[in-house]
C-alpha cells in the first residue's frame, strides 16, 4: 500500500463506478462523465496484474473491471428499454455528465454530440465490447 494514493482510486464500491474528480462532490454531487476511460483504467489493472503474475491484482481487476461494466450499461449507455431514465432522455442512448444530483446531456468541454457520444468510447480497446454491445450501437447511430 501507499499512503499517498486511495487504494481503490475513486472506486465507489457502493455505487460500483469512479466519481470523475475523486470523492469530493460539486453543487450537484459527484460526477462521472467518461466510462470508457475508466473502464480502460480497470482492464489495465487486470492486464498489469496479468503481467506481473499477481493473481490477486489481476482479480481485483477483473472484479472492479465487471462490477462497472454492469453499471455502465445499466445507467450510462442507455439502450431503448432502459427503466432508470425517463423515455424523452433514453433517446439520447448515453448521458452526458452523470451527477449524483442530475444528468446533463452534454460535456465539460463542449455540447456537440460527436463529443458527448464520443467521450464515451474513447480511447478504443477491448474492453470496450464489455458495455457496448452490438444491440447498443445499432440503436445509438
């Protein structure tokens, strides 16, 4: 362990995803806003662990990496029969900035919707395929 850094990053073990800016919370509460970035994040730590030969690294990982990868698809890739978001904002298929308090369809660094779809894909890797299912992309393009 290092005392200078959280052991889990910003991993919220209750909410089963990272908070963009750590634990502490805005007006509106913590936010998440780019899934694939954290994703990558936790298949890195699967894939480090992998390398280095350390099974419990390589398991927690794969743990953290598959507990995020239901919430995303849960609650940040909206697919048409999503029940946690009301109809008229299932049909933008993701959500923006994610809040604690709010979900706001748009970006930190702009409101266009190749930035607001695209942070959420990038940067590309396999890890993807674990929460953008083909059933989701057919319904988001």
């Amino acid at each position: 362990q290092d005392s200078h850094f959280p052991q889990f990053r910003s991993f919220d073990w209750f909410d089963l995803h990272s908070w963009s800016r750590g634990v502490i919370p805005s007006a509106d509460g913590k936010d998440q806003e780019s899934t694939s970035e954290e994703l990558n994040l936790l298949y890195g730590i699967h894939l480090w662990g992998m390398v280095l030969q350390r099974e419990p690294l390589q398991e927690l990982g794969s743990t953290m990496l598959s507990l995020c990868a239901l919430t995303i698809r849960e609650f940040f890739l909206m697919t048409d029969d999503n029940p946690h978001h009301p109809e008229d904002f299932v049909t933008n298929h993701v959500t923006g900035i994610f809040f604690q308090n709010k979900v706001d369809y748009a970006t930190w660094f702009g409101w266009r919707y190749d930035f607001i779809h695209g942070i959420q894909m990038l940067p590309v890797s396999p890890a993807l395929l674990m929460i953008r299912t083909p059933e989701f992309c057919r319904q988001e393009w």
